[in-house]
C-alpha cells in the first residue's frame, strides 16, 4: 500500500491482515523498510518497527526480520542507524545511504519477501511515504522499486479529510513512470465523513481519469477501530455505499501511501 502524507497505514494493513485470516487466508505484512526510533524485539532478538509487530499479531502470526528487513532508527535529521535483519550495522547519513546503499539493500528485501511468499497465503506490503517521491526513486526499495521488481499490485491510500485527495490520486500516477504506472490497481480513500453518496461522482470521475477504480472508503474512526475491536468483519467495518472489499486476486499486494506535499 501507498500512502498519502500522514495516512495511517500500518492500522489499516493491520486491518486487511485480521480481515484476511479471518477469511481462513494465512497472510503475514511486510515492509521493506522502515524509519522509527521505536522498535519490536522478537523471539530471535531481533530488531523490527512496532508496526510491523502490530500487524502480525493482527494476522495471528510471530513477527520476524523478513517482516522489516530493513530498520532506520534516526539520530539526528541527517543520519540514521541501519539496522539490517534485526541487527544493528553503522550509522550513514541520508546522503549516503540514498547515494547506493539503499539500492545495495534491494536483494535482501526481495529475498525477505520471496521467503514470505512461500511460506505464506498472502503478503500485505506496506510502502513508505509516498510512491511519487521522484527525486528518491532510482533508490528506492520500499515503494515503486520493490513493486515492480516483485510483480505487485500497488494500491494508494489517501486521506480525505485535508482536502486535495483527488488532485493527489491523479498527481500522483501522473508522475509515475509508465513502467511504474501498470502496476497501480487503484485506490483507497481514507478518513471519510459524511454521506458517501456524495463522494462517489468524484470516484467515477477518477476512474475515467485514470483507468483505475476506488476499492473502499474508510471512515474517519472506522480504520483505528478495526485494529482494536475482535468482532470487526473487514478491514473498512462494513459496506459503504455500493462499494466493498474484494477478495484479493494476487497473492501479494503492496498498499501505499500517496503524495500531496512534503
């Protein structure tokens, strides 16, 4: 999954993980990498986002590494520690960790998930910032980079309720290359209010705009509270509209967040 700015993903990837199990499909998460000063010990001793914990107790399964490869706890607004596979490697500063070390990282995070996906039903990766960072993506391992050299369908995420969600959608597979492009199977709006009756000629607009269809709207406290409650039955709590979740016809989807301005 892509992300607008500020989407609450993990909760929402927590979501379709407890939708899915509860399906009968065994699904763990994934991200390639993530950036937190806040981290999950596991079993082995290894380091991992809080994140990533969460939604692996929400798809009933120990977390691991393979769940987050990649680990950057920041020290100051310039570098960070790198912690690969659980462990601890150096300090590099964002320049140089952008600059080839990061791309140097991108077979270990496919061989994460490679391992995943054998093992596993289904594996909902989550990406990091936003899928139309252009001036990182020659890098990037955990957006467009991994969705294109692991075959996954891409879904951007937005919030809706600081205005400009369409204008992000549309802005943000504009600026997606055409190989990047094919892989964005549609969207997910987030943190609705209101009649959505009202919001659904701009999700057919859309659509016609961009070739791609809306797969759900998430209330505003809806998606938190299908991460805390036991008897939510999907990951949006219910049907909106004419809209509901489908059942996922790829084994493995990234959903990401998308880009209004950073």
């Amino acid at each position: 999954m892509k992300r607008l700015l500020r989407v609450p993903v993990p909760p929402i990837t927590a979501g379709i993980c407890r939708w899915l199990v509860r399906q009968g499909v065994k699904v763990a998460p994934f991200k390639a990498q993530n950036m937190s000063l806040n981290s999950f010990v596991t079993r082995e001793g290894a380091e991992i986002g809080r994140a990533q914990a969460m939604q692996a107790q929400a798809a009933r399964v120990e977390p691991t590494a393979l769940m987050n490869p990649v680990l950057l706890k920041p020290g100051s607004d310039r570098s960070s520690q790198v912690v690969l596979m659980g462990k601890p490697v150096g300090e590099m500063t964002a320049r140089g960790y952008h600059g080839g070390r990061q791309q140097a990282l991108l077979g270990t995070v496919l061989d994460c998930l490679a391992e995943l996906r054998g093992t596993y039903d289904a594996v909902i990766c989550e990406g990091a910032g936003s899928p139309a960072e252009i001036n990182l993506r020659r890098t990037d391992i955990v957006n467009m980079g991994i969705a294109r050299n692991a075959q996954l369908p891409v879904l951007v995420v937005g919030d809706i309720d600081r205005g400009g969600v369409f204008a992000s959608f549309f802005g943000t597979v504009a600026l997606l290359s055409p190989e990047d492009q094919k892989f964005v199977a549609g969207f997910l709006v987030n943190k609705f209010r209101g009649d959505v009756s009202l919001l659904e000629p701009g999700l057919d607009m859309l659509r016609d705009l961009t070739g791609r269809r809306s797969y759900g709207v998430l209330r505003s406290s809806t998606a938190w509270e299908s991460t805390r409650r036991t008897d939510c039955g999907s990951p949006c709590g219910g049907r909106y509209g004419s809209r509901t979740w489908p059942r996922p016809s790829a084994r493995t989807c990234c959903a990401s967040p998308s880009a209004r301005s950073r």
